[in-house]
C-alpha cells in the first residue's frame, strides 16, 4: 500500500510546470462521458453483535471481532480471465450528467470473517444440538471455535450500490491531470455467506440480506485526458437483518456494523 502512496507522490511532483489557468480549469469537464474502473480494496470493520435464530436456539454474540481477507497478490489470481473475481475488489461505472458531477453503478466485493478463537459474551439458549454448547446464557464467555460457528462473507460481503459523485479539478497539464472527488451512495448488500452453526450444513447461495450506506472521497490522476489511477477512502455502515446462515430456511443471523475502505482503481475515460 505504501508504494501506491510513494506513486502518488512523485506523480504530483512530475505534473507540467505550464498548468493551465483557472478559467480554462473552470471551462473543462467531463460532461457527457462515461467512465469504467476496475480495482481492489482493503478493508476493516467494527465490533458487531450478531444474532443467531433457529427452530432450538436464539442466541447472541456481543462485540465480535472480524477481519477482511484480501487474496495475497500475484498474476495468476488478480488477472486471470476466470480468478480475477477472487480478491477484494470495486468495479464501477459512472456518468458525467454535468461537467463536475457524475452517478455510477457499483460493487464493491468485500470479504468479512468472524476471527476465530476470539472470547466474547453470549446471551441466550441453544438446545436439541447434541454439543457441548447446549444450555440457557446470560452475558456468559464462549469461545468461538469452528466446533460452535464459523461465519464468513467471504464470496462475499457484496454491496451493490449507486453513488453521486463530485469532482473538483486541482492541476491540469498537457498530459496529466489531477482531481479531487467526493461521493455518497446507498445500496442493497448481497452476500453468498460460509456459514456454520453447531455442525449444520451451510447455506451456499446469494441472498438479499440487507443495505450499506457509504461516503467517499478520491484522489484522481488522469493520462492523456484517457486513462486513470485512484486512490479512494471510503467508509459506511452495513445492515444485515436477514443473513441466511443454514440449509433450514428458519435458521437466520442478523447483525450491524460500520466499515472503511482503502482502494486502488485503474479506470478510462469514453468521451461522447
């Protein structure tokens, strides 16, 4: 991550010392273009109490810690024509309505993984399981190990959104140029959930499970009035109150938390 910051920054400094002047900063846009990027990102989440019911258990775990699970880079996973969906990653495509502000259409494809072995208070009851996990509790300490639950979104936390965008060009030069963006958006969050509770069979398919909220902001820097490079800070809040967890259409998780993002995109430009 820090090369792609050091980037940045010898980008800046190499920018044409002739930068155009600020009339003719004001007069250039990027109405009536589309623009198409690809890229991947890191990401972290806050603690989450998460909520388990079933027809012999309603539980609850209070203040989990997760984790993301970006694929370590190489060639063959991040640009292969059948793997490159496996690591963390924002595909968007957006439109300029007018010359600073643009709408786009997203997914950021984010991995969310309940840590193991992690100590955490439990309220509720379980019972009819045959594990050791059987009993009634109230804000008792549990472990959670594979034996009791594993909980991922890890095909993954897929948050499906439209955004509105603004940019506000800073540097503009005969090659390259630089802007600052700044967004919102809201959308559906449609997960395919690794999920197992007291040994039953997972649930293995995509389902609606609830609704993200996020706000952004950019750093652009765009070639030739072509291509680009951005780096993108994005945070929000997810809520998921029909997460599918089990084969039983009973068997339900629901849950809330907020997250952030760190991106890395590579995107065109198409001027109509």
């Amino acid at each position: 991550m820090k090369k792609f910051l050091v980037l940045f920054l010898i980008l800046l400094f190499i920018l044409p010392a002739s930068a155009q002047s600020e009339d003719q900063l004001q007069t250039k846009g990027n109405k009536k273009s589309i623009y198409v990027y690809w890229g991947w990102n890191w990401d972290n989440f806050s603690k989450s109490d998460i909520n388990f019911k079933g027809a012999d258990y309603e539980f609850t775990l209070k203040n989990v810690v997760a984790d993301d699970k970006q694929a370590s880079f190489d060639l063959e996973t991040y640009f292969h024509p059948v793997k490159f969906t496996i690591p963390q990653y924002n595909f968007r495509i957006g439109y300029y309505f007018k010359k600073n502000w643009d709408i786009s259409f997203g997914v950021d494809h984010m991995k969310y993984v309940v840590r193991q072995n992690q100590e955490v208070d439990v309220s509720g009851f379980i019972s009819n399981s045959e594990t050791i996990y059987d009993g009634v509790y109230s804000d008792d300490k549990i472990i959670i190990e594979p034996s009791f639950l594993i909980l991922e979104h890890t095909d993954g936390l897929n948050y499906v959104n439209f955004e509105l965008r603004h940019t506000d060009k800073v540097i503009t030069g005969k090659t390259v140029s630089v802007s600052l963006k700044e967004g919102f958006g809201i959308g559906a969050v449609i997960p395919r959930t690794n999920a197992t509770i007291l040994g039953n069979e997972r649930h293995d398919k995509f389902h609606l499970a609830g609704y993200g909220l996020g706000a952004m902001f950019g750093v652009n820097i765009t070639f030739f009035d072509k291509f680009f490079i951005q780096s993108e800070a994005k945070g929000g809040f997810i809520g998921l109150p029909d997460v599918r967890t089990t084969n039983s259409k009973i068997d339900r998780a629901s849950q809330n938390f907020f997250y952030s993002q760190y991106n890395i995109v590579f995107g065109v430009f198409f001027r109509l």
